[in-house]
C-alpha cells in the first residue's frame, strides 16, 4: 500500500515536471505518450530529432496522424522515460550511478544511439559509465544493484558483466591492500546484491586468486545481512510456522541458503563454528536439501574442538527453550569427529582405545556438558541420552565427573524411572573413573540405583585396604576384577533382600495360623514321645547357613596385601528384622 502510493507521487510529479518544461514551448504539443499510468504529452519532431524509435513507430503506423504513443515496456518506467524527454528537448538532468543503468537501457531501447544522432543519450550514459561510476567499487555495486530490474537488457548490453569485473577486482585489491576503515568495509558493500550477483563477484575473485579466507570473509557478512531476520518468531520446531507460511518467501529464503553454501570454498577451517551451526540450524527449520545439511554437519566435524555448548544447543533447542529441535545433527556430528580422530590415530600408529589426542577430550568434556544443558526436557529419552553419550570413546575422559553431573541432572529432571531404567542411564558411566569427591556424592545420592553406590563405597573401601596394608605397592585389583567382584556383592544384596522378603511373609502366614489353632497347637506339643521333628526355623536356619553368601568367600581379597588376618572368616549372620 505504501509502495503504490509513493509510485504513484513520483508519477505525478514526474507529469508535473514535464508539464512544466514542455508549456514553455510556443508550440502545441501534438502526440500523448502513455507509459504505464503516466501519460506525456510531447512533441513528436522532438522526439523523432533524438529516438529513432519513435520514429520508425510513427512511419509504421497505419493511422495518418498518429496522436498517442505506447512505451510502457520502456526500462526504468515513467521516471527514466522522463530525463529521456529532457534529453531529447534539451533540459538538463543529472546522471548517477543509480539512474545511468536504466538510462543506458532506455536509449538502447528507444535507440537514441550516436548512429541515429551525434552526441545521443547512449553515448552520454557510456562516458559516464567508464569514466565515473565504473571507477570504484561503490559505484559498480550501486550500478549493479539497479541492473536487478533491467534484466535481460542489463546483460545484453555487457553493463553486468562490466561491473562485476570491475567489482571482482576491486574487491581483491581492498582485501589485500585495505585503503579505508575498517578493512572488510567492502564487505558490507558486497552485501547489498542479489544472490546472483553476488555469486558473479565471488567467481570472479576466486578466478583472480582470492584466498579461501577472504572469500570467507565476504559470504559470512552477506549471509548475516541476507538471513538476519530470518524467523525470528519461532517457536516450537518451526512446523507450524513454515506451514502457514510457505510461500515465496520462504522459496527465495531455501535457494538462497542453497546458494550461499554451494559458494563455500573448499577449505573446511576458514569458516568459525557458531557461523556453520547457524546457518545448520537455518538449514534444518527450512527443510533444506539433505545435500547442504550434510555439508555443513561436514564442516562442524572437522573443527568440532573448537565448539562450545552454546553452539550445540543451536541445533538442539527450539529458540524460545520450550523443547528439543532436533538431535540426529549432533550425533552426526559427533561421530564424523570421533572417526576423523580414530582415522588420524590409525595414521600415527596409536592406539585409540587407550589415547585421545587433546582435541577429543575436549569435545569429550563439551559433550558431557551439553548433555547436562539437555537432560532436562522431558523429550530426551534414555536411548538417545545414551546414544550421545556412548559416541565419546572411553579414553577420552580422564574422569566421568562432567558424565555423572549430567547423568544426575537427567535422573532428577526424570524422577519417575524406575530402578531398571536408572541403571539404563547409568551404564554410561564407569564408577571407577569418578573422581573422590564425585564418588563421595554418588554414595550419598539417592536417585542413583544401588549398583552404583556400591560401586563407588566398594571402591573406596579396596583402596583404604590397600593404603593400609602397604604405601609402596599399588596393590588395588584391576578394573575387571574389581567389577566381577562388584557385581556379585550386588547380586548378594538383592538375594538377600529377596530372602527377607520371603522369611518375613512365612513369619506372618505362621503368625496366623498360631493364632487359628491356638487348641490343637498345644495338644500336638504336649505328645512329645518318640522322634523330635524339625522345626521351621530350624528348617530356615539350615537355609540361612547354605545360602550363607560369604560362606565361600565372594568377596575375595586375597590378592590384597594387608594386615588383615583371612585365615578364619569372620563369623556373619543376618538379621530378621
């Protein structure tokens, strides 16, 4: 609505202007030129002196007097129509680089050519082209910009292809040798064009030998002005937004994303991260070709050491943190890292499994960060928490401290598992590798299963031992011993958790019956003749003994040396309480 009221302005006044110069003239105008809504009345044989157009139009025509004239298809509308007018009656006007373009195109069209007339309008629009507009980059990227509605005939006159080149090298030469402040100013002069454009002028400096850096330099500058308010309402995964939405302008948004990526030099590394993961995150909310997602998952894994978990949850949660976005990036993006790094060690001869170069600790302890950002929504169930988890080989967590504080948050976020899926989500994690404080935690940390707390006292009790019975050796059992061991502690503590429960219901369904044959009870006691038969606690205590689970010595410690006398097993029993 604005648009059409400002065109409408300048039309009128345009008509207001013409009108003026013209009524100067002694002479009646004699010809009605109509272009678009505007309409001029002129004179033809001042027309005719300058346009061979109109003449042959004129001459042509099958009217013996022709009184009106249609140029609507003229380029550059009612406006450049108008200074062709002054051209052709003699009345100064001003060319710039934002009018010389369609200028040029209007005396091409009219043919106001130096063949028709010496000194015509082409000629003049060409000096100033070479002479002026065509002298810095300013003004060939103005002059392009306007060139964006004068297609074909912008082409067609090699007016594009003269200032893309022009532009291309004055682009190199600033990159190289800046002469103004700051030095990417240029950058920001690129980044006004159409994609098109803009893609002639990046060919262009790449055929000229620009470095990867600074070609760069210039697509993240124009990818920031071009995409910079793309959704920023969004809420949810974008769904129901693109839905309602899916129009022209989300089209042009798509190709333009397309665009920007098939431009990315080959080299990985000149592009910064939190770049590549917001134009990942565009790539994924506007359903982007598989093709470029997997380009830039790509480029993130090559220089994944670098990220942060602000940048990981770019890609994980929706921008107003109601939910997850979207998690099959980030596990790609992980593994393509962990294989580059497996491939590397490969290279060198080392041993993956063992050794983790610096780069792989340290995505190690963002991951396990980033999963303590995530672990609490509701969305994330155990097998993808896992899932991320289990992709950072083991070596590369000298310690599982960042692991368990993620694991802590996920259980409390998660309060409603039960104890089998507690220990789902715990087997990520080696209690053994936790560090004295974090194992002092777990043990008193009631949402832990109880695997897990036995782990970290059992630990802490075997090194106690050790500690006592000799400060020179190190006599703590290997990882493998010690979790056989672990694990048959925890089965012992359910069996007897399972035998109390049973010895506690005999004890009741005994209780009762004492109770219903209090009678017979005391008459069958006082028999008492002949063979004395067992009891039933004599019968449990028989059990107690056989299913005794330190009768033969479960908890092995004999290959720890200490002052501990394990000749004579300590008496144990377990209490019915």
């Amino acid at each position: 609505m604005a648009a059409s009221i400002r065109s409408n302005r300048r039309l009128s006044l345009a008509m207001e202007r013409t009108g003026q110069w013209v009524c100067t003239q002694d002479i009646p105008t004699d010809v009605l030129v109509e272009v678009g809504e505007a309409n001029f009345n002129l004179h033809k044989f001042m027309l005719v002196a300058k346009s061979n157009y109109i003449r042959k139009l004129i001459l042509q025509s099958k009217e013996s007097y022709v009184t009106r004239i249609d140029l609507s298809d003229i380029p550059g509308g009612p406006e450049i129509f108008e200074k062709a007018a002054k051209f052709c009656y003699g009345v100064n006007f001003e060319i710039t680089v934002h009018n010389v373009a369609a200028l040029r195109c209007a005396a091409e069209y009219l043919q106001m050519t130096d063949k028709y007339c010496d000194g015509n309008l082409a000629g003049r629009t060409e000096d100033f082209l070479s002479q002026v507009a065509l002298n810095s980059l300013s003004g060939a990227v103005v002059v392009l910009k306007s060139c964006e509605d004068l297609l074909p005939m912008a082409e067609d006159l090699n007016i594009v292809k003269r200032c893309v080149e022009v532009a291309s090298v004055k682009a190199c030469s600033e990159a190289n040798f800046p002469c103004r402040s700051p030095p990417n100013w240029w950058t920001e002069e690129l980044s006004i064009l159409d994609t098109v454009f803009f893609e002639k002028i990046v060919a262009g400096m790449k055929a000229r030998g620009a470095k990867a850096l600074t070609i760069a330099t210039a697509i993240i500058t124009y990818t920031e002005r071009s995409l910079r308010d793309l959704v920023r309402d969004h809420s949810g995964n974008g769904k129901k937004f693109i839905d309602s939405e899916e129009s022209d302008i989300r089209t042009r948004q798509r190709a333009l994303l397309e665009s920007i990526i098939a431009l990315m030099p080959a080299e990985k590394a000149v592009f910064p991260i939190n770049f590549l993961c917001f134009l990942l995150r565009t790539a994924i909310f506007l359903r982007a070709a598989s093709s470029c997602k997997n380009e830039l998952e790509k480029r993130i894994s090559a220089i994944l050491e670098h990220i942060t978990v602000d940048d990981l949850l770019k890609l994980s949660i929706t921008y107003d943190g109601a939910g997850l976005f979207d998690l099959d990036s980030v596990r790609k993006i992980i593994s393509g890292f962990v294989e580059k790094e497996k491939s590397v060690a490969v290279f060198n001869g080392g041993d993956f499994r063992e050794v983790c170069s610096p780069a792989m600790q340290s995505v190690a302890k963002t991951v396990d960060a980033y999963l303590g950002e995530i672990g609490t929504y509701d969305g994330l169930s155990i097998s993808k928490f896992n899932g991320i988890a289990n992709l950072v080989p083991k070596a590369a967590r000298k310690f599982d401290d960042d692991l368990y504080r993620a694991i802590d948050i996920y259980l409390k976020a998660h309060s409603n598992f039960d104890e089998i899926e507690r220990e789902k989500a715990c087997s990520v994690m080696d209690p053994l590798k936790l560090s004295y404080e974090a194992r002092v935690h777990a043990s008193k940390n009631k949402r832990l299963p109880v695997q897990i707390v036995l782990h970290a006292l059992y630990y802490d009790q075997l090194k106690l031992r050790s500690d006592a019975g000799d400060d020179n050796r190190n006599a703590l059992h290997s990882a493998a011993t010690t979790r056989k061991q672990l694990q048959a502690d925890v089965s012992l503590v359910k069996e007897n958790e399972a035998l109390r429960a049973e010895l506690m219901k005999m004890k009741m369904y005994i209780t009762d019956l004492k109770k219903g044959q209090g009678t017979s009870a005391t008459s069958s006691s006082s028999k008492g003749g002949g063979q004395r038969r067992p009891t039933f606690f004599s019968t449990v205590s028989k059990t107690l003994g056989k299913l005794n689970p330190f009768k033969h010595g479960s908890k092995d410690t004999s290959n720890i040396e200490d002052a501990v006398d394990i000749t004579k097993p300590r008496k144990r029993r377990f209490s019915l309480s």
